[in-house]
C-alpha cells in the first residue's frame, strides 16, 4: 500500500464533509452526538488494551436483561457510554444492551434531538481469550422532541436511524460510521503528543462490499436446527466445486458479529445467524435494535445486503428494546441468492451434499 503522505482528516472533519447537505445546525449537532460516543469508544479500547492490568477481565458476578452473565468490560464499556451521553446535549436518551429500560437524559430528555441505542461489548465471550471484540451503536431521532423519551420512543425501524457504526477492539482500534451517505472507517491513532487524547483519523473514506465472495460465516455447531433454505445454502457452499455452486468456499467463525461484520467490510462474505428450531418462540440470538438494524444500515450503505430470510432487517419495526431477530447480511449476491431460496422454501433439498463431502457427515441409520 502506497505510504499515505497528505494529512489524514480527523473524524469531525471527514463528518462535517460528509454531512455537506445537511442543515448546518442538524450536521453540527449530529457530528457532536457521534463524537461523544467516539471518545467513550476511545476509553473503552484503552481499558480493553490493557486488559487484566486494568482489572477488565472476568465476570461481575451479575447479569443482565438477557440473562447474560455481565463481564467487568460489559460494564465499564456500558458506563463510559452512559457518562458520554448523559453529558451530550443532542442526546435525549439511550437504551443499552445492559439495562432493561431506556434511561432519559437528565439534563436534555426533552430538548435533545436524537436517541442512541448501543450494545456496549460485543463479542464479551471473546474477552479474556483476546479476540477481537467491539461496541455497535445506532442514532435515531427523539421523534416527540418536548416530552421525554420513553422505551416506546426508540420503536422505529431501522431506515429511520441517522447514523450507525461500530468499534473494532482488535490489533488496530477502528470505527467504521454511516451518516446514510456512504460509510467511512477511522483508525485511533495513539501516536499523539503526551496529555493529548488519541485521535480518530479517516483512513478510508469510501468502503465498499464486493458483490461476489467465497467466504460465509455461520455456527455450524447449530446446523441441525436450521430451516431449509439455510440448510441447503450451507450445504451447497460446503459442496464447493462439485457442487451446484461450482467454485469452493470457505468458512469462518469468530463469534463476536463486530468482528465478522468488519472482514465483510474489508473482503466481503456473508454472516448468518438464521432462525433456528431450537426455540421456536426465539427467533434470533442477535438483537435487533442494536445489533441487526445498525449492522444492517452500514451494510447496506457498503452496497451489501441484509435480510432476516424474507424481509430486509432495515424494515422492521421493533416492538422491544431486545428484541432478537435472525441476521444474514453481507455480499448482495449472496444475499439475493439466500433471500431466493427462502421465497421458495419447499424447494427440495434432495440433492444430499451429506453423502458426499462435508463436516455435517449424517449419522449412518
Ligand atoms: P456475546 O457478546 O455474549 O459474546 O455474544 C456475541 C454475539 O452476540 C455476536 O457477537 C456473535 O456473533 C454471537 O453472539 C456468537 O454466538 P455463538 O456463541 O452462538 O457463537
């Protein structure tokens, strides 16, 4: 890669370009609400970097709404977030991966102009066997600007956010940020002078999805619940070369969405985490207001695709904060492809990859 010699613009200036046709005031207001989340984000690499050396590793003996057991980052994570945007005055409430409710703003519950709703740790599982994890968050308008927010404020489908992005902890810490024109990617750079913050940069201002790829992600430990359209997509890809796809694949399993959703970002491919049978009245794992619906906006604002199987998650109008729904996003040609075979789901499947070549081999009767 060329060595990049022009200064890199910061984060507020590559917004404020970007938000070029915006009333100056809804740019200036929107470009100050992402900022606030960014250097909350900035805290949470810090922490995360130093991992056991600042006492951010392990369980805190508590769990949350989903009855997820909360680790320490989950929780320092939600708190920076929270002090970001209690102090943000554009920001009239958040709703949190971490809490029940949505909290009101102290302060501008009833003058802010936008809700942020964030899931503050992705990938908490991965945590303390340092794989990549992130923070997802998502910008929607304070709809009933006057009166304070409530839970049924944050109802909206995910068209209607503002902006959405993600934060990468991994080797490098990234942000990758959609304001529905295009989506940008900013790298922290920690090289900054003593007693300065670290710095958003932009490093690349046009992200692209490639409409075609190899690579699928899914976990395949749960392929026996799956419904038959995702069965027969998993089985043809695996099938690779002497099967109906005639080209081979191949697969990846990180198990922090942040994380699968970034490769995508950078080399295309398809993340799935489909409906399955093992709980029928569960429909997903992946919540859909703060992880489906911004994950969604950036794909498909990268030219990808988003789909829960039948309806683009961008549709979907949430009727909880956590909400879960099935997720299959990335490479539109793929997306197209599994969206066909869910509109057309007695589509016979008979054509038995098991018996050929694959890790799911079918139990001999
Ligand atoms: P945690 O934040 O509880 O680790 O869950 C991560 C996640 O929500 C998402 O990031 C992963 O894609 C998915 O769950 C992993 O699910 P499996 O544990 O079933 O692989």
């Amino acid at each position: 890669m060329p060595q990049h010699t022009a200064p890199r613009a910061t984060l507020r200036e590559a917004l404020m370009a970007n938000l070029f046709d915006a009333p100056p005031e809804q740019a200036q207001a929107l470009v100050d609400t992402i900022a606030c989340i960014a250097q909350a984000c900035a805290q949470v690499g810090e922490v995360a970097a130093r991992g056991v050396l600042a006492n951010a590793h392990g369980a805190v003996g508590t769990h949350n709404i989903q009855g997820e057991a909360q680790q320490k980052l989950d929780v320092l994570a939600d708190g920076f977030m929270a002090d970001a945007l209690q102090a943000c005055p554009h920001v009239a409430g958040w709703a949190s991966e971490e809490h029940e409710r949505q909290r009101p703003s102290a302060e501008h519950a009833r003058s802010g102009r936008y809700l942020v709703v964030y899931d503050p740790l992705d990938g908490s599982s991965n945590i303390e066997a340092n794989i990549s994890i992130g923070t997802i968050f998502s910008v929607l308008p304070h709809t009933y600007r006057g009166v304070a927010p409530m839970d049924s404020s944050y109802m909206l489908p995910g068209s209607e956010q503002l902006a959405a992005g993600y934060v990468l902890y991994g080797p490098a810490t990234l942000m990758v940020l959609t304001c529905k024109r295009g989506v940008m990617m900013f790298t922290l750079d920690r090289a900054v002078p003593a007693g300065e913050a670290p710095r958003w940069v932009l490093t690349t201002p046009d992200v692209k999805i490639p409409v075609a790829t190899r690579e699928f992600a899914i976990n395949a430990s749960n392929q026996r619940f799956w419904e038959k359209p995702v069965q027969r997509y998993i089985a043809e890809c695996v099938a690779g070369e002497s099967g109906p796809r005639m080209k081979d694949f191949n697969m990846r399993w990180v198990a922090s969405m942040v994380a699968e959703v970034h490769r995508i970002m950078t080399r295309g491919g398809v993340f799935m985490y489909p409906r399955d049978t093992r709980e029928p009245r569960k429909p997903g794992r992946l919540r859909l207001m703060y992880e489906a619906a911004p994950m969604a906006l950036l794909v498909e604002q990268a030219g990808g695709g988003a789909t829960n199987g039948t309806s683009p998650l961008l549709k979907l109008v949430p009727d909880t904060l956590h909400q879960r729904v099935p997720v299959i996003l990335g490479s539109r040609d793929e997306i197209d492809r599994i969206v066909s075979y869910h509109a057309d789901p007695h589509e016979n499947v008979s054509w038995q990859l098991f018996k050929t070549r694959s890790l799911f081999v079918q139990p001999q009767a």
